[in-house]
C-alpha cells in the first residue's frame, strides 16, 4: 500500500530487493514468482515421489542426470563429455569460488558494466582489484579485438552473457563477437569469466544458443563458466547453480570448491532435472510465454511516458528502461514509486564504478504472473505520468 514502504537508502540492489519482497507490486527481484504450468503443478504433485527417490539413490547418480539434462536442454553438448562440472546452491556461491581461485592467484579483474552489483561487491569483498569494462566495448566483431587491447592491462576478464541488466550478448547474430573476446584472452594470456546464468533466455532468441563450450574448448583459453537454473524456473528458490572450468584450472578450482561445500541436495538436483525435462517437452513455453507477454504490456504501458523501453538482444527476464532527459532521476524515480507501492531497482547500483552514470535507467522484472504483473505496471504508469 501507499505509504507502508520505507524508502531509506540501500547499500546494494539485494537490500532493495528485499524491502521490495514485503510489497504487493514487486518489480524489483529477478527471482522466479509467477505460478505454475499445468506441467509444472505435475512435478509439484509428485514432490513425495521424488523425495524418496532421492532417499534411495546415489547422490552421484542424480548430480549426473541433472549435467546431463541441464546441458542438453541448453544444447551445450560439448560440456557434456568434459566431466569438469562442479554444483553449488546458488550463483553466488558459484562467484565466491570463482572469486577465491582468483585471489589465490592475485589476479586483477576487468568486469563487465552495467552488471548486477553483486557480482562487484562479491570480489571486493575478496580483496580483488577491478576494472570497468563498458559493454560498449564489445559491441562488434570488427573492433572487439582491438578495443580490449586498448584496455587497462588485468588477469582476468569476467563478462555476463546474456547481460543482467541489458540483455546485450556476444553470441546474437553469429560468433565472431566471442570467438574474438576468446582469442583475445588466449593470445594475451588471459583467464576468462563468464557469468552464463540468463543464457536459457537465448533459446527464445533467434538463432537460439550455440555451443559456447565447443569454442571455448577448441581455442585453448583458460576459462571458468558459471551457469544457473534459479532465474529461470518457479522453484521457491530451490536452486543449483554450475560451475566448469577449462583443464588447465580445474584441479585448483576444485581445491577451492571443496573448501566451500560437500555437495547440492539430491532432492533439489531431482526436483530441477524434472522441471528442465519439462522445459525440454513444452519447447520452453512455460517460462517464455509468460515473459514475451509481460514484456509486450511493460512496453505498452510505459509508452508515451518518461521511460522508453530498451530491445535487448536476448528477451532475459527484466526490462531494462532508459529515463528521458530532464525527467527524475533513478534514484528519485525509484523512491517515488516506492512510496507508492511500486518497487524497481535504480540503474546506479549497476553502474558500479560510476553510480552517476546508471541514474538514467531503471530495471523492471518480469517473472511474474501476468495479471499481477499488469496491475503493477498500471500503478508504475500512474506514477511516472506525473512527469509528461
């Protein structure tokens, strides 16, 4: 309700979120919370049934079916044949592994911007020097090369693909744009990060998703690729997060996950290997659809208004929008709306070497039921009318 959220600042964009969880119109987190599929509510049913299977099996058994389906569904086939996949409970566990085999190594880090601010704040948290590395740069395969080149001198560079919160990918339209990022890093000695946790966004995509390990593989590059299934699926949070690495790393990445976790839950791994066979049996329907039609209503609704919607290449789950020229700020913008009931996150937050930059942009998320979803975006137009 109007006037029930407290608006104080917020030190990162999770403590936004989390006021944004006590809110009826919740626009803020990336998390899954649209209900059900006919097919989904079969797998909920069946939740006793898989508990017990999970009781009587091997956890090795389910930690390879769930590999296993995890990369076909996402047609990742040379991942498969690698056995160099670790598990861990949530993406952010798999960045503090990554995170710590990079400080052991005393390496610097130029990391993408706009990122979702977790990702720096994790490695800083570590002790370890990042760069900015503006998406810009890596908008063509003619200049990529060279443009990297031009950068400041690190250890690592760490990118997120499909970015959150742009939606900018390097694989649309071909390979040329990652082939160059990878023998950029294998020619000048580089170890490369990617945060591939949106990438089941791009089987919506024209042109669907490449096997980004076949290349990776092929090129020689020192690498460490994390992946994810808690954006994508309605789950209760009940997530497993990946994490491969190339040959050369992974006996010390190894070394490092152990330190952190024993293993996923068997459960978990069982219940999210039926919800991706799901996927694979209704082409991604479930998750897709809901997301094509409330992006369709988030650009109907903000048309005419201060916030023009941004295309992104890969259709990932927020809507990433640009604040016109002489309208509020983000952070004005965000406070407004929250006093309002209506909770989105502020562009500074992702702008993480220079918050100014990010005051021209908000993101919205859409993993939410349609209905809910309209009615929270009618309010944010309310809102944001105000200002022409």
């Amino acid at each position: 309700m109007p006037g029930t959220t407290l608006t104080v600042s917020a030190a990162d964009l999770t403590q936004h979120e989390i006021r944004a969880l006590r809110s009826e119109h919740n626009l803020a987190d990336a998390h899954t919370h649209q209900s059900q599929s006919p097919g989904q509510r079969r797998i909920v049913a069946s939740l006793p049934q898989l508990w017990y299977e999970a009781e009587a099996g091997k956890q090795s058994a389910f930690e390879e079916r769930f590999i296993d389906t995890f990369f076909r569904f996402r047609g990742q086939h040379t991942a498969l044949g690698l056995n160099r996949t670790l598990l861990t409970y949530a993406a952010s566990v798999s960045t503090v592994v990554a995170g710590m085999y990079l400080k052991r190594r005393g390496a610097r880090v130029s990391l993408i911007e706009p990122c979702f601010d977790n990702l720096r704040d994790l490695l800083v948290n570590l002790d370890i020097e990042l760069v900015s590395l503006p998406e810009q740069v890596l908008a063509s395969a003619d200049t990529v090369y060279d443009r990297l080149a031009r950068q400041p001198a690190t250890e690592a560079v760490f990118l997120v693909d499909p970015n959150n919160p742009t939606g900018h990918s390097l694989l649309t339209g071909g390979r040329r744009i990652f082939e160059e990022v990878v023998r950029f890093c294998k020619e000048n000695n580089r170890l490369l990060v990617l945060d591939l946790c949106f990438a089941a966004f791009a089987l919506d995509s024209p042109g669907g998703r490449i096997d980004v390990y076949e290349i990776l593989e092929t090129s020689g590059v020192s690498y460490i690729a994390m992946e994810d299934t808690g954006k994508t699926w309605p789950v209760q949070d009940a997530k497993c997060a990946l994490i491969t690495a190339s040959a050369d790393i992974y006996p010390d990445l190894y070394n490092v996950h152990t330190s952190v976790l024993l293993n996923v839950s068997p459960f978990t791994l069982n219940v999210l290997t039926r919800y991706i066979e799901d996927s694979m049996a209704d082409g991604f329907a479930s998750v897709a659809d809901v997301l094509s039609t409330n992006r369709a209503v988030a650009r109907e609704l903000t048309r005419g208004t201060v916030l023009h919607h941004q295309e992104p290449a890969v259709p990932v789950s927020v809507a990433w929008f640009r604040i016109a020229d002489g309208a509020p700020s983000a952070t004005e913008l965000q406070r407004e709306l929250a006093d309002e009931g209506v909770h989105v996150l502020p562009g500074t937050f992702f702008y993480w070497s220079r918050p100014e930059r990010g005051e021209r942009w908000i993101r919205v998320a859409l993993a939410r039921d349609p209905e809910d979803f309209a009615a929270s975006m009618h309010r944010l137009r309310a809102v944001v009318s105000r200002h022409g």
